[in-house]
C-alpha cells in the first residue's frame, strides 16, 4: 500500500465522518448520506490498497 494512497483512504474517512456528523447535527439528512458514501469510499480504498500487499 502506498503512502499516497493510503493517506487518501485515511482522508476520504475522516472528511466523510466529519460532514455525516456535522448534517446530522443540523438535521441534514440528505448531505449526512452523501458523508456517510465518503467514508465508506475511504474504507472500501483501504481495504482494495491493504489486498494488494507490499
């Protein structure tokens, strides 16, 4: 895996946990899914970059 991407998984997770959070605290269903699709995009990038070994 490397650094670059898997800095990018780390950030699309936390950049999508911060805006799914902060919808919902302002009742914004509708931006908190989009959030909520970036931080699964993150993780689903960790999980191809983490398969293909060193």
């Amino acid at each position: 895996m490397s650094a670059s991407e898997k800095a990018k998984a780390q950030m699309e997770q936390v950049a999508g946990k911060a805006v799914r959070k902060a919808a919902h605290a302002m009742g914004k269903e509708d931006l908190a899914v989009k959030g909520a699709a970036l931080e699964a995009r993150g993780k689903a990038r960790h999980v191809k970059e983490k398969g293909k070994g060193p």
